[in-house]
C-alpha cells in the first residue's frame, strides 16, 4: 500500500478525503481477492466491464494464445485475422445497415471518433451544419469532446472555458416527453442539426437516469426527418447491461453510429468499437487524403483484445447467457416491487441487469451519502461505487442466486 501511495495518482479519487486503495491480487468469478485471501462480491462489474466474471478461462486462454502467436501490429496499413473477426461479428450482431467498425481502444474515443464521423461527413459533402446536439446530464467520457458533449457541468468545472458548444435538451423523462421535444424543436428552428449523440435509455454515470424510450424515439425520428445523424453512445449498456445485447437494435429508429467499449473484450482488455452505415463510410471515400478519417491510437485493434473480445461474443451467445441476464432482471424487478414506497428512497428501479437505488435528500454527485453506503457495503465484503446519493448493482452475469440475494439485503440492512 505504501509503495502505491508513493508512485500512483489514481483515477476520481481525492486522495485527502477518500479511502486508501484496497489492493487486489486475484479474481475469479463475481469475486475479487486480496492478498490475505479475504474476497469481496464485485457488484458493479469492475466500473461496468466484467460481463462473464472474472478471470474467465475461455477469455484468459484465448489472450494467452493470441499472445504466442501475434500481439501486436500497426493497424493503419495492415490487419489481421482477429479485427476482421470482431466486425464481422459485430455486424452480425447488429442491424443490418451497419457495415463498417473503426477500432479504437476505450470508451471516450469511441465516442470521439462517433463525432468525428458525423460532423466531418457534413464537411466532406461541402454542406454546412455544425450544431451537435446532447441530452443535459449526459456523460460520454473524460476527453475534451467527450466532456464537451456532457455540456459544463461540476465533473468538468476545471475547464469550462475550453470546452465546445453543444446544444442541449432534457432528456424524456416520463411525463416530461413534451418538454424535451419542444426543446429540441426551438433548437431546429434557428439551426439545422448535424448530429445528436445519446445515451440509450439510461445516462449512466451521472446517477443511472432511466428516460422514456417512446419519448426517445419520438425525438430521434424528428431529428432524422432532418437528415441529423444519430449517435448511440452504448458503451455502458452494450453487450446486455439493459437485457438485449444492444438498445439500438430495438428502437424504432435505428441509430447512423454506435460507440462501443466497456464489456466489449468481457473485461478484460481495453477496445472500442465505432459501428456505421455504408452511407458515412462512402463519404470519406476521396481522392484527397484530407478527407480521410485522420484518427488513430498506437493500441486500435491490439490483437489481444480481439482474441478477448472473440471469447467474450462467443460466450455472451449462449442461451445460458441470455437467460442468466432474464433471470438478474427479473430478480431486479421483484426487488424492486418489495421496496417500492421505502420512505428513505426517492426511486427504485431497474432496467435488464441494472438496479438502482436513488436516496431521497441530499442529493447529486457529491453527496455524502456515498461515503456512508461504501463503508456499510465493505463491511459486508461488497463492491459497490455509488454516485452520490444513487446506488446501484450492476454484477457480471455469472452472479450466483446466494450472491445476488447478498446485494439485496445488505441494501435493506442500510436502509
Ligand atoms: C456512456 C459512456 N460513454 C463513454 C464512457 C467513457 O468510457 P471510457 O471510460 O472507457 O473512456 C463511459 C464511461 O463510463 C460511459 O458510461
């Protein structure tokens, strides 16, 4: 612990005021080990990664493999068997106006290169449209086009002043469908929209905010009777976070681009994956190299991490899979039902695989509630990162009945 104190800055954590690191020598499973052999339940899949537990062998000794072979080449003007399999696979997966996949290694730059698709088609096609639109309170990642598309808000205050402007609107909330669209209609009146990028059906990191998904498509067909380009951002609910493997594949209007990243590799590499149409790719198609997508990162497409993702795909298709995720979101409902009118909760809800629990009082990002269910969860050797007042479970599929029962009573012991 001390050699980490010493050398290693650490990701959101005020160093001050947050808890020393819990080192972590193994994993296996819904599990997390220390060196002393004590072993937590990892309730939110390792920040949302961790879809078939940890240390998967199938995943493990297809890495392994990969690594005695190829680990590593350059993938501008080379390729090689693993990244054509992933998005074949991909495509497979997805609807059929999906044909191409830009590789990149995590979630923010896939969600960059999404943007950079949009709003450089407009430019390619010599047609003026600039204005991005996003939901209010979205979070899309920490670089500075990820952040801008958050709009400023208390994760970014730092740097207000270099971020780019978007245009936002409230999300639909349920019963608040009308008001996001009169918003989106004021902005189309003054602006033609190039794209508007989305988090599909729940804004993830800034409290697992569920919106209408009617309300969502309503706002999506307006936008594409515009010609806009819709983003789904689905790198938290891809790969079955919400039950389908991915929202987009099931809302009345398809999406033009996808950004994935997360459990794309089941957790255990990093990848990101942007998925478009045909009708995007052909416009950067030219004989002038400018009009390329000029975009890469040393690791895009690392071979490792398309042997873990091969694995992982193969895995998620079972239909032991599949019913795994029916049985957590059914369980989640039930529980949900038992503490519907908890007078200490503001709401409790779930959508597929994702609980939540939002406190009623104190409430947003900063709130100290957070500290409070940290420390009442470790008592329990339980994983849990709450944002603010809003707790929530999100456990690799492989969670066991005992395990998931665990989760719900010691969210009823707090409370
Ligand atoms: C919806 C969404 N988009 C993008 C990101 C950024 O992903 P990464 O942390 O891999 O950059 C996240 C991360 O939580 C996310 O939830």
């Amino acid at each position: 612990m001390g050699r980490d104190l010493q050398s290693v800055w650490h990701p959101f954590v005020q160093r001050l005021t947050d808890p020393d690191p819990l080192p972590i020598v193994r994993g296996e499973g819904t599990y997390l080990y220390t060196e002393e052999g004590e072993k937590y339940l990892d309730a939110i899949s390792s920040w949302w990664v961790t879809l078939h537990g940890h240390a998967h062998p199938k995943i493990a000794e297809a890495i392994g493999r990969q690594a005695k072979t190829l680990e590593q080449v350059i993938f501008t003007d080379f390729t090689h068997p693993g990244a054509v399999s992933v998005a074949e696979e991909l495509l497979e997966l997805l609807p059929e106006h999906f044909t191409k996949v830009f590789f990149t290694d995590n979630g923010s730059t896939a969600v960059e290169v999404a943007l950079k698709m949009a709003l450089q088609w407009w430019k390619n096609r010599k047609i003026e449209r600039k204005t991005v639109v996003t939901f209010r309170g979205g979070y899309h990642g920490d670089t500075f086009g990820t952040m801008s598309m958050a709009g400023k808000n208390s994760f970014n205050t730092p740097f207000w002043s270099y971020l780019f402007e978007v245009q936002q609107i409230d999300p639909p909330f349920p019963g608040r469908e009308e008001v996001s669209l009169n918003q989106l209609k004021e902005i189309m009146e003054k602006d033609r929209v190039a794209a508007f990028l989305f988090e599909p059906l729940i804004q993830g990191a800034t409290g697992m905010r569920i919106y209408s998904q009617e309300g969502l498509e309503t706002l999506l067909g307006v936008l594409r009777a515009d010609g806009a380009f819709l983003i789904a951002d689905e790198v938290m609910t891809g790969f079955g976070r919400t039950g389908p493997l991915f929202v987009s594949s099931h809302l009345k209007v398809t999406p033009d681009i996808l950004a994935l990243s997360k459990g794309i590799t089941g957790g255990f590499l990093p990848l990101g994956a942007t998925v478009t149409t045909e009708r995007i790719y052909d416009a950067f198609l030219s004989s002038r190299r400018e009009e390329a997508l000029l975009h890469g990162h040393s690791y895009t497409a690392n071979p490792l991490a398309c042997a873990a993702t091969l694995a992982s795909l193969s895995l998620l298709r079972e239909k032991s899979c599949q019913q795994k995720r029916e049985w957590i979101g059914k369980a989640h409902k039930a529980f949900c039902k038992k503490l519907e009118g908890t007078s200490r909760l503001k709401r409790i809800e779930s959508l597929g695989t994702i609980l939540v629990a939002e406190f009623a009082g104190d409430g947003g990002y900063f709130s100290t509630l957070r500290k409070s269910l940290i420390s009442h969860f470790m008592k329990h050797k339980i994983i849990v990162r709450p944002l603010g007042n809003v707790l929530y479970f999100m456990p690799p599929y492989c969670i066991e009945e005992e395990d998931l029962a665990h989760l719900y009573q010691t969210l009823e012991s707090f409370l």
